[in-house]
C-alpha cells in the first residue's frame, strides 16, 4: 500500500487519509478490519476518554459477515458480474456519460454505492421511453442524451464495488472482467442492432435496450448488496444505538464535517486537476482517449467500408465487429499471466509499485497499431482482433496503474481512464470521420489513426521507467516508504 506517511499516531479524523475533496478519508474496509478492538475503532490520540474510544462503531473482527470483504465468494461473484453488464449496456452513449460521474462517484461516497445504482438505473429505463416512443427527432437526442447521464453511474461507481467485494489478492480478475465490459457492449451493439432493425424499425432497438435495462434494475434491487464501508458501518452504529440507548455510539463518517455540494464542486476539479497537473495521468488518459474514440468511430467506418467498398448488407456488417469481440474476450484470458507477472515483479524489486501494472499495457501498446494498419477486405476484419485484444490491455494496465497510484482518489481516476468520456475524448474522430473517410480515402484514413496510436505507443515504456520519479514530485499520488528507504 503506497502511502504519503506512516500512521504512527491519529486522531478520530485520522481514521484514513485525505479524500479527494480535502476532507478526510474514511477507512477502507481491509483497513476498518484489522483494529485491534472488535466492536470499535481505536482512537490513539493523546488525551481522548476511553469512552469516546469506545463509541466508535467499527466492524466485529477481521471476519466479520458484514465487511463486504468476507461475503461468500458466489455472493461477491454475482454483484461484481451485474455491475459489469450494467456497465456493459450503457456503453452505447458516449456523450451523456462525462458529466454523469462527476456527480454520482461522491455522492456514492456520502449515501452508499446501491442506492446510486438503484436511482440511475430507474432515469436510466425512464429516459429510454421516450426514445422509442417519441415522435420528433428533438425529443429522441435530448432523451439520449439523459439516458447517458443517468446510467453513466457504472462506469465510475461500479469499479468500486468490485475493489471493496474483493481483497487484493483477489481483485485482479473480478477487475479484468469490469474493465472488458465497457467494450463488449460497442462490439454486440451492431451485431444485434442490425440484424433488428433489418427485420424490424429502428424503435425495437430502443425496445430491446429497455427489457435488458429492467431485466438489470429487477437484479440490482435482488442482489447488489451495499458495499462501502463508511456507510455499512453508519447503519451499524445507528442500529447499536437503537439497541443499546448509547446515543454517543458513532461511526466515523459521521464525524466528517463536509457539505455534499462542495464535495461535488471539487469532484468537478479535481478530475481536471489531476489531468493537467499529472503529466502521468496526462498521457496515459489521453491514450486511452484515443483508443476510445477510435473504438466509437469504428461505427460509422464500418458500414462505409464494408457496404460501400465490399457490397456487404446492412445486417452482415455488425459481424465485422466480431474480430474485435474475440480480441477483448482473448485479452481477459490472458489475465493470469499478468497477475503472475506482477507478482514476479513485486518479489524481484522487494515490493509492489504501481508501474508493475504497466506491462499490459506496453503490449497493448504494440497491438493496437498492427490491427489499424491492416486495411484490405477480410483483413481489417481479422486485424480487430490485436486492436482489441490491445485496447483491453491498454485499459486494464492504465487503470490498475493509477488506481494503484493514486488510490485514495480512486473514483476520479474511474472518470479519466476512458471509461466515463474524461475531457480529453476525442468524440470529434465520431462527427470527423465521414469527411475523414471521404477526403483521405479508406487507406490513409486509418493510417492516420494508426499513426496516432504510434506516437502514443511509447507513454507506458516511458512511465515503467520514470514512475518511481514522477510519484515522488507527485503532490497527488502516493510513495512507497519501503522503496524510499531502501533508495
């Protein structure tokens, strides 16, 4: 664990670290879990009653069955998989999802990741009505676009659920399987839509989005249980003080003076701090921006490629998507080996950095160029396979790297890594790419793109080397103390 500094000594405040909003950070359940008195957490400080010790609601012992941690494994299984699919289903809406995150990953903080879910999947299949039953074209893009904002909670929430259901040793593969799901839904997207709506109107896509949305919300509500620590332990003590008339008994997130508004503010700069400030962050986001936006331009040049210069019919060109498909799902098998690659590291250089998450990501780096260059006929159909195969490990190294950087700002570093169309997205490759196509010509249009991926190619192998550095002059990330003596 990366830390600023040890924890000799703290106050009730000081029961984790700073949070992104400057206040202070509630302790995560593994850490909630190893105080030394079962039913409450110690405070050290000198010249605090033991009584006020006391009065702290903490959880029963490192097994306690309410720490999320210590849910039975089907248990965690099923609610890391629902969140994945949610997350999967509303990858379709690009521009609605940059400002959704912004508000959901604090407000989570203050009143639990559930009831965000709850809340967003509800607007999410309320804003899809009139989207399939709305008669002009202005209330279809308006509705698109809240259908975006409302279910874009997933895609900055639901990493977290994942990370506290699951201990470290555990999270690599819950985590792999969350990162993939995001680019699923592109891939299956035109694979099913044009086959619907080569038989049916345009509307029973939207039809169909909303028996899948019901079908997740009827999931949700039967088997996503809450998961974050300050707020289980919140509901424990207000029901130890229902029980015991102790009415000082207390859990520590509410004993944390700060307004929700001005949580939000700050969750709306820091994201934009981090990114300019953190030449890291910088360019790492902005390669996996650029993945994303090519990934999503890949809608429009698909069908101009294949139906208009190799006569493919509308419903057989969702099957181009299906090199891509197979490259994704290849690349979350591959995770094992680089779970053991990280651990190799991690023995070899006597402790665990961040940077040791980057290796996916440099072979990533290496395929995703190789399958834009491939421009001819079955060929591009087959080069999606590297492409997708190498966006995977592009995202799941960049991500785990800087969550593992900076994780006491987990939730920002959910809106920056592509997932949630962070500032630098480059949505204007989606509207360019028609008069890209047709000005450059098949060939050099997705040279281009090639080349962009080249000139980014080189950020991972550049941060493996220079991370260690960059993380001490960092007023964001954390430092290893163990590496810091050591040097």
């Amino acid at each position: 664990m990366f830390s600023r500094q040890a924890a000799s000594s703290s106050t009730l405040a000081d029961l984790a670290a700073n949070d992104t909003c400057g206040n202070k950070r509630i302790l995560r359940s593994s850490d909630a879990s190893a105080t030394p008195n079962p039913d409450s957490v110690v405070n050290k400080e000198n010249g605090n009653s033991k009584t006020e010790e006391s009065n702290v609601v903490g959880w029963n012992g490192p097994n306690d069955p309410a720490n999320p941690l210590n849910f039975g494994i089907f248990r965690k299984w099923v609610a890391a998989l629902i969140c994945s699919a949610g997350a999967l289903c509303v990858a379709l809406f690009v521009f609605g999802m940059g400002a959704g995150p912004m508000l959901y990953a604090p407000l989570s903080e203050f009143y639990g990741r559930r009831i965000i879910y709850i809340l967003s999947f509800t607007f999410y299949l309320a804003f899809q009505f009139p989207v399939g039953f709305g008669k002009n074209i202005t209330s279809v893009l308006v509705n698109r676009l809240l259908s975006g904002l409302a279910g874009s909670a997933f895609m900055s929430v639901a990493g977290g659920t994942v990370s506290e259901l699951f201990s470290k040793e555990e999270l690599s593969k819950p985590m792999m399987i969350f990162t993939a799901a995001p680019f699923l839904g592109p891939c299956l997207g035109p694979l099913f839509g044009n086959f619907i709506t080569h038989k049916l109107e345009w509307r029973w896509v939207i039809y169909v989005m909303m028996i899948w949305t019901g079908a997740m919300l009827c999931l949700i509500l039967l088997f996503v249980p809450e998961t974050y620590a300050p707020v289980l332990l919140r509901w424990k003590a207000q029901k130890l003080r229902k029980q015991t008339g102790n009415k000082e008994l207390h859990a520590p997130i509410e004993k944390i003076e700060r307004s929700v508004i001005r949580t939000v503010v700050i969750s709306c700069q820091r994201p934009f701090q981090l990114l300019f400030l953190e030449p890291m962050v910088f360019c790492l986001c902005l390669f996996s921006a650029i993945l994303l936006g090519i990934m999503y331009l890949f809608f429009e040049a698909f069908p101009m490629v294949f139906e208009n210069n190799h006569g493919f019919e509308k419903q057989h060109v969702g099957l181009t998507f299906m090199g891509m498909l197979i490259g994704i799902i290849s690349g979350v098998l591959t995770e094992p080996f680089w779970r053991s690659t990280y651990h190799r590291l991690s023995l070899r250089y006597g402790g665990a950095r961040p940077e040791f998450r980057l290796p996916q990501a440099m072979a990533g780096a290496v395929f995703t160029p190789i399958g834009i260059f491939c421009v001819h006929y079955i060929v591009p159909i087959i080069a999606g396979v590297p492409f997708g195969f190498g966006m995977l490990l592009v995202f799941s190294g960049v991500s785990r790297t800087l969550l593992t950087r900076t994780d006491h700002m987990r939730h920002l570093l959910w809106q920056q890594t592509g997932f949630c169309g962070v500032p630098l997205q480059p949505r204007f490759l989606l509207s360019l790419s028609p008069v890209m196509y047709d000005n450059l010509g098949y060939a050099w249009a997705s040279a281009l793109l090639g080349f962009l991926c080249l000139g980014c190619m080189p950020f991972p192998f550049l941060f493996y080397k220079f991370g260690p550095y960059l993380r001490k002059r960092s007023q964001y990330a954390w430092t290893n103390q163990e590496e810091e003596r050591r040097e």
